[in-house]
C-alpha cells in the first residue's frame, strides 16, 4: 500500500515538472517500496533540478507543502546531496494544502 507521504511527495514532483516546462519530455514513473528510497530518489531529483535551474535563472525557487513532504525531503540535508546544492540560490515558500 502506497502511502499518503509518498503520494504527496509524487503529486508534488509532477507539479514541479509542470511548473518547471519539463512536461513535454516523457516522463519516468520511479515507484519506490520503501519510505528511505523515496527519500532517496526525490532527493537526487531535487538536487539535479536545483542544479539546472540555478545555472539557466540564476535561482531555484520551491514551494513546499506541510508534513510529509519537507520529511521526504530530509536527504537533500544529507552530505552526499548538500555538496552538490547551492543553498545560496533558493527561493523556498512554505504553503498550506488544506482548504476549509
């Protein structure tokens, strides 16, 4: 059973590819079993689009939900990530998913 984080975390990765203009290229679906390895994947991820748009615009801007998705997102903190990471370039907005 997949679980809501991990749903989150997809909904928000294909968002970004969409945000991003990268939705005109083929998309790869990464299913992953366990909560580390989506971690992992969405770290490296995030990590090389950072990359990208911080050399094309000069700045990396991301607008992250509450809970589950900054959780997931721990590994970019971690040393194999964080090198590779220009903190300085980021934009970072924090938002809330619930509508009343």
């Amino acid at each position: 059973m997949v679980s809501r984080f991990a749903l989150s975390f997809a909904l928000t990765l294909v968002l970004s590819r969409i945000m991003s203009g990268m939705s005109k290229a083929k998309g790869v679906v990464n299913v992953q079993a366990m909560e580390e390895e989506v971690a992992e994947a969405g770290a490296e991820y995030v990590a090389n689009l950072s990359s990208k748009f911080a050399q094309e615009r000069g700045i990396f801007t991301v607008v992250v939900g509450a809970g589950s998705v900054i959780h997931t997102l721990r590994k970019l903190v971690e040393e194999l990530y964080s090198k590779s990471v220009d903190w300085s370039k980021w934009q970072v907005f924090l938002m809330r998913e619930w509508f009343h």
